[in-house]
C-alpha cells in the first residue's frame, strides 16, 4: 500500500495506544482486508476506539487522533462509495 494512501482513512485500536511515544496498534481495513499497524498518538486511546490516521511514519507505523465516527453506525476504512 502507498505510504499516502494510509492518511485520511479511519481504523479501529486493537491494543491501547498508550499516548506520546508509547504505541498501541490499530486494524484498518482496506478493500475489504485487515491490515495492522503500530499507532502513536499525543493521547491515550482505548481499545475498541474508532481513530483518524493523520500521519504515516512507514515500516508500519502511523500517527493518530480520536475520530468521532458517524452517528447511529459507520464504515471502518476509506471513505470510497460516499458522495
């Protein structure tokens, strides 16, 4: 997957991000499949939290923030089949 391609997509934490230089991991899928990733961000975040990526690091390793989500349920994922 290209580096860029990562930022602006929403994943779910999987293991607590534990805040600042402290990782957790987070699933994000993408068409269709799961893909891992060690996740950093300035604050801790619980597992089940849904997250925005902000930042790709490489070698599997992204910055992110708490993400809302969408009100009554949402897609894990890209944004790809809303407009």
């Amino acid at each position: 997957m290209e580096q860029r391609s990562l930022v602006g997509r929403t994943g779910v934490v999987v293991h607590p991000v534990r805040g600042g230089d402290r990782p957790g991991e987070v699933r994000v899928v993408v068409d269709g499949m799961a893909h891992y990733y060690l996740a950093y961000a300035v604050s801790a975040l619980p597992a089940g939290a849904e997250v925005l990526i902000i930042n790709n690091r490489g070698a599997r390793q992204i910055d992110v923030e708490p993400w809302p989500g969408i009100v009554g349920g949402g897609v894990s994922g890209d944004m790809e089949g809303f407009g």
